[in-house]
C-alpha cells in the first residue's frame, strides 16, 4: 500500500537553508515507488521550491495552513486559491501548535479543510486523541471523507518520545470508525529513520516535524520505507 510522508519544516529556513537542505537530501534521496512525499515549508519558501522539486514526480508541494476565509480584504492571511496557484497539494489544518499559539478553532479549522476542498487541494487535518469526536463535529461526512488525517499526540510532538505504535494502531481505529474507513491516516510526533517503519504498519505514513530539518535525516526517512 502506497505510503504519505510530509516534512513539516514550521517556521524554520531561509533561502540558503533550503538550497543546502536539498543538496543533502538529494545525495541519498530515494522513495518506494508509489510513496510519495510532500515538503510543508513555510510560504515564502515555496516558489522556489516549486521550481526544484518540479521534474522529481514523486516529490509535491504542501502548506502548513491557510486562510480560513476566501479571496478578500484579511489582511496577511494567504488564501487556498492562491496555494493552489502555486502547486500546493497538500494543506496542514489544525496543527496542535496553531490551536495553541493562534487560537484556532474546531470552527475554524473546518473554515480552513472546506476553502482547500473547494480550491482542489487535500487538507491534512491534525487532531490529538481525546478530541477525534469533538474535532470532527465541526465537518460534514464529504469534507471529512477527502480529508488526509494526522494524527500527533501532544506528548510526542517535539519531545523525543515518540507514542507507542500499538497505542497509534488503537486511535488510527477509533479515527476510522469517526472519519470514514477509507481515511488515509498518519502519524506525527518525534518520527525518526529508526521508527518510521513501525508506524507505517499501522497508519499510510507519517507527519515528520524535527527530523525532516536535516537534509541527510529527511533522506534516510524515505529510505527506511524502500525496503
Ligand atoms: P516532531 O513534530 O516530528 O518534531 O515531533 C511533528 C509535528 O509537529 O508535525
């Protein structure tokens, strides 16, 4: 089965950081055919990157969110229409740390997964066990049947001490059972080289947050799901 792996970059790189990431990501870079992997790096980096991943088919362009709203006066906020424009094709919703950080909510999360639905883009909606339920409410079964959903523990994410694959198995279940049984899921939270392909056997991938900021790591995380 065809696996998802997105590098959440965060608000981390400039210019030269991404041109010297992808000279060490592409000395050892290789992906199982059929997998794919999509690069979320902040907005500013995405046109160029754009340009450099455009011949390596299996390569795609992702966002870490979006403007809830279309089109308009919203001042800095950047809309799913303008992503779309840009070649983005997967969009992160409702990362822990925009709920915490920017006070977004379930509401506004759901804003945000329809204007990418609606801009032909896949949202990568985040949510954290204990409120799979209460996350969803918010979506009607159509939007929340094209969703992409990640799930990321909050004890996991950043920390080093990634959740236990047999405790990600259980809420990947409950996840289906809310979300629709055919919902690609992934994990995120301190995923590594070592402990990729464990996950993998009980989700369609992973979110990879710290670990996708080395170009050499970045590569080897796609590796460890050749074989
Ligand atoms: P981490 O981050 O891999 O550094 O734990 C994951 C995430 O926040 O998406």
């Amino acid at each position: 089965m065809s696996k998802l792996l997105i590098a959440n970059w965060k608000s981390h790189k400039t210019h030269a950081g991404l041109l010297s990431w992808w000279d060490e990501f592409m000395r050892d870079f290789q992906l199982k055919e059929g997998n794919l992997l999509a690069i979320a790096a902040p907005f500013t980096l995405l046109g160029e990157l754009k340009k450099i991943i455009e011949p390596i088919e299996n390569i795609k362009l992702a966002a870490q969110t979006v403007s809830p709203f279309p089109m308009g006066s919203y001042t800095g906020e950047i809309n799913a229409q303008q992503l779309s424009e840009l070649g983005v094709k997967y969009v992160i919703v409702g990362h822990s740390e925009r709920r915490r950080y920017f006070h977004e909510t379930d509401e506004l999360v759901a804003d945000q997964v329809r204007e990418v639905l609606a801009a032909g883009m896949t949202p990568v909606l985040c949510v954290d066990e204990g409120y799979i339920e209460s996350q969803a409410q918010a979506l009607d079964d159509d939007a929340l049947a094209h969703c992409v959903i990640a799930y990321e523990p909050l004890a996991a994410i950043g920390s080093g001490v990634a959740a236990d694959v047999g405790s990600v198995a259980a809420v990947v279940k409950t996840i289906r059972s809310v979300y629709g049984s055919q919902v690609p899921v992934l994990y995120g939270g301190s995923v590594t080289p070592e402990n990729v392909g464990e996950y993998v056997l009980v989700c369609d991938g992973a979110l990879v947050g710290g670990a996708s900021l080395d170009g050499a790591t970045a590569a080897q995380i796609c590796s460890a799901l050749v074989a």
